[in-house]
C-alpha cells in the first residue's frame, strides 16, 4: 500500500513537473524568444534545474554559509595621469623603481583617456537611443560587446609571443577567465530574452566586429590605452547594473532565476570564476542565488571586479593570476621571453632591433 501511495505521489509530480515546463500559460502561448522574467506570471514556476529541487537547496545553503553577509562592491575612479594605477598598497611584480610619468607621458595619458572617454559616451548615447526602456536587449548588447576585448587582447598576446617579444601566461590566463565570465553574462541575457529581435542581434553584433579589430589596433599601438578604454566599459556596465538593480529590485525579487545563471554561479568548480578577479584571494567570494536579484547583483559585481583588473593591467607587467601563489606552477616568471620586456608594438620593434649587450 506504502510503495502503491510512493508511485502515486511520484507519477503525479512528475506529470506536475512536466506541465509546468508547457509554454502554454492560462491559455496562451507564449514564444521562448519573447520570454520576459518581469513581465512572466509569479505564479507561474520557471523550469527548475536539471539536477532538482534538492541539489538547489544544497546549493543555496552552500552559498550562504560561503557568504553569511553579502559585502558591499563599489568601483574606484580611474588613476590620474600623475601616478600610475594599481601599486597603492599593493605589491606587484612590476618595477620598484618605476616614478611618475613625465609631461611628455603625462600629456599622452590624458589625451589616450579622454579619447576613451569620447568613444565610451558616444557608444552610450547610442544605446541610450535605442534602449531607453529595453532593459533586457540593452543588456544583451551590452554583454555582447563586453566581451570582446579579452579576445583582442589574447590575440595580440599571441602574435608577440610568436615573434618571441613577450610572453605572460598570467595575462592569457586571465583574459580568457574574463571573456568566459561574460560569456555567461550573455547566456544568461539570452536566455532572458534580450536577443529576441533581429535588429538587437544585427546592432551587437556589428559594433562588437568593429569594436574587435579596433581594440587590437589600440591594443598593439598602447596597451594602456586599451586596457583604459576597457575599464571605462566595464565601468558603464556597472553603473547600468546598479541603476537597474534600484528600479527594478522589488520585481527582481520575486522571480526566480535563470537556469544559465544557476549552472555558472552554482557550480562547483570556480576557478575561472576566481581567475578574473585579480584584486581578491580565490574563494572570497561566493555567489548566492535565490532569485533574478541575486542574479543581477552578481553581474553587477562582477563588472566591478572587471574594472579592477582592467585598471590593474595599466601598469605594464603589474597583473599575476590570483593562483599565482596558491602554487608554483602558476607562477609564470619560466615562461617570459629571452627577448627583453616591451610595451607597445613599436617598443616591441625598436627593442628587437637593438643589440643585446
């Protein structure tokens, strides 16, 4: 009678489970690529992960007991053309004895800054333009475009070790962790439905070609630059995060959160997710994911961590992976090129040229 009443209760969950994964709501179907948290009946569940119920609430206590307190992430401005980012009070395996910049240099990275800065609102207006209250598709062109200078760094990253001028395998490590964060960001935008419409698709994807082969360019002539220009980025993504987070938290509360988010923030193997954010050990922080806010917060805070790195890079040959020290076959210091350093292609150039003594 027992095993009669256990089958019973089993076939109808599972036929429960089964209809609560019908697009059909109340009678109407609603279309995977229209799909819109904000907009989805509460009371209606969203499809739950493949591992069940209990493998959520396993990692739902995990994540709060990693994080019994969720700490609060802010974005510092970025460094002033008189000193150099990221060595207050910081160690770094840059040059001791590196001093301010000159006038000369001086000069050179205020004009690199305020082009960024040119590029960086003018890419604004036009999504401010077109997104104005289309948080989703905004937010997938965003992702879309955010993640392509990672790849534009490891690409010319390649080129000069292959010419035997440079090679760092902390910063290809740490460039690929990146665009595999924001590669989840975008899945979890799609996933959303911010690529719903064609033209949202064509906008992203065609700004994301041209910002490619812009980045490299920029990248080989002054990695500074590149690097400033990525952090201004990462720097809107945040602030577009945290505006969102402000208007629509309440709502975000209430809805569940994407399966895409789920897998990447709740997996159990982070250290991809640890490799990007050079300014913290590994496992100090830990995402918690109870619904869409959770989601949205750790974008958010993932964008700060992003910025903190992309301004730690603009001091040349300053970024180590945060497993560097955990273990020795990390540490990169084996894998330089007999070449001397170089900055630049044009000081990867001249320093090729000139005879080593």
């Amino acid at each position: 009678m027992a095993a009669t009443l256990s089958s019973s209760f089993f076939a109808s969950s599972s036929f429960s489970s089964v209809a609560n994964l019908n697009p059909t709501v109340r009678g109407r179907r609603l279309s995977p690529f229209l799909f819109n948290p904000l907009s989805f009946p509460s009371s209606v569940p969203f499809p739950s992960p493949s591992r069940g119920t209990v493998s959520r609430k396993l990692y739902k206590v995990r994540a709060t007991t990693l994080q019994e307190k969720e700490e609060k992430v802010t974005v510092e401005d970025t460094f002033n053309a008189k000193t150099f980012p990221g060595n207050e009070g910081k160690v770094t395996d840059a040059d001791p004895t590196t001093s301010a910049p000159g006038s000369v240099e001086s000069w050179v990275i205020k004009f690199e800054q305020s082009v960024n800065i040119f590029l960086t609102e003018l890419v604004i207006k036009i999504l401010d333009s077109f997104y104005h209250d289309r948080h989703y598709a905004r937010f997938f062109v965003l992702e879309t475009i955010a993640r392509v200078p990672y790849f534009a760094f490891i690409s010319v990253l390649h080129m000069y070790e292959s010419f035997g001028w440079w090679r760092r395998a902390d910063y290809l490590k740490v460039h690929f962790a990146e665009s595999w964060n924001e590669m989840h960001h975008l899945l979890i935008m799609e996933e959303l439905g911010g690529n719903a419409f064609w033209f949202d698709r064509f906008l992203a994807q065609h700004i994301a070609i041209f910002y490619y082969f812009m980045t490299v360019v920029m990248y080989a002539v002054s990695p500074r630059m590149a690097y400033h220009f990525s952090e201004c980025v990462e720097r809107h993504a945040f602030l577009t995060y945290d505006k969102f987070l402000k208007l629509q938290g309440e709502e975000l509360k209430m809805l569940p959160a994407p399966q895409a988010a789920i897998k990447y923030y709740m997996n159990e193997d982070l250290y991809l997710f640890d490799e990007f954010q050079t300014a913290r050990a590994p496992n100090s922080r830990r995402p918690k994911i109870e619904n869409l806010y959770d989601v949205f917060v750790n974008i958010r805070d993932d964008e700060a961590e992003h910025c903190k790195t992309m301004k730690a890079c603009q001091t040349h040959g300053s970024l180590r992976s945060p497993h560097a020290d955990l273990n020795s076959l990390e540490d990169d210091s084996g894998c330089v090129a007999s070449r001397a350093d170089c900055e630049g292609i044009i000081d990867c150039v001249k320093k090729s040229l000139t005879p080593r003594r």
